[in-house]
C-alpha cells in the first residue's frame, strides 16, 4: 500500500468520524499525520471505516485515535474485505513453501519444481516467482475463494 492509499484512508475515516463527532477536525494536515501513523501497517478501507462504526457504538466513546483504527484492522480475518484478501495473497505468494494460500482460498496452488541447479535463497525466489505468476493470473478467483470460505484458523 503507498502513502496516497493511506492518505485517502485518513481522510475518509476522519471525515466519518467527524461526522459522528464534533471533536474531531478531519483536515489535510492531520489527515497526513494519520497517514504516517498509517504507513507500514496493516489497514485497510473498509475495516477502517468499521473501526469508526465499532468505535462510536459504544457508550461515552472518546475521540478515535489511528490506533484504534490500527488495533481493530489488526484483528480482522482475512476475509473481512477484498482489499485485505489481495493483501493476503499478495504477501503469501512470496512464500512458496506455506500452505496459507490453499488453507484459505481451498485452492491448491501448481506444484513448481525449481531447476535442480538451484540453492537457497535462489530456489525460494525462483519458487516465488512462479507462485507469484500464478496468484495474479488467477487473483479474482482466489479473492473470491477466500471470500467465500471465510476459513479462520483460530476457530476451525
């Protein structure tokens, strides 16, 4: 994700928020600020969003801070957003020896073989290249796999 995602976040989380609460000031230099908190962090558009929703719902709420909106993002499943399915697929193709990817889309990627002249580091860049060519010839198809199996680890 690049600076302008996380900016465009920024803003349109603190523009819900100040529409929920009159003690926040959605303007362009703390939207910017939110956006450095933002960077380098897990956070997507609409679980950003459901962290000012969740966040207001509750009695005597005191003004959203990024954290929150960090914390709640941190908590979320895979599935809870295409934005953050792409983001799961995007990371685990450069993993070729995990399973994260069938585990959650119940689709087996091609078993690669790599050269046999290649070590280390080198297979496992060449094993992810290949996955990684994989993953975004058939990314739609996995996004939706992954939306609609909604498989969590933590309770199956």
């Amino acid at each position: 994700m690049n600076d302008n995602a996380h900016l465009t976040i920024a803003l349109d989380v603190l523009e819900l928020a100040q529409s929920l609460d009159r003690r926040i000031d959605a303007t362009e230099s703390i939207a910017l600020a939110w956006a450095e908190c933002f960077a380098g962090q897990k956070v997507w558009p609409q679980e950003a969003r459901d962290a000012v929703i969740t966040h207001y719902r509750k009695p005597g709420a005191w003004p959203i801070m990024p954290g929150d909106i960090l914390a709640h993002c941190a908590i979320q499943p895979v599935y809870s957003s295409r934005d953050h399915a792409k983001y799961f697929l995007a990371y685990w193709a450069t993993e070729p020896y995990s399973d994260a990817i069938e585990a959650h889309t119940g689709i087996r990627p091609p078993m690669t073989e790599a050269p046999e002249d290649l070590r280390g580091d080198q297979r496992k860049k060449y094993l992810s290249e290949k996955l990684t060519d994989w993953v975004v010839e058939n990314h739609e198809q996995l996004v939706d796999a992954i939306m609609d199996r909604r498989w969590n680890p933590v309770t199956e």
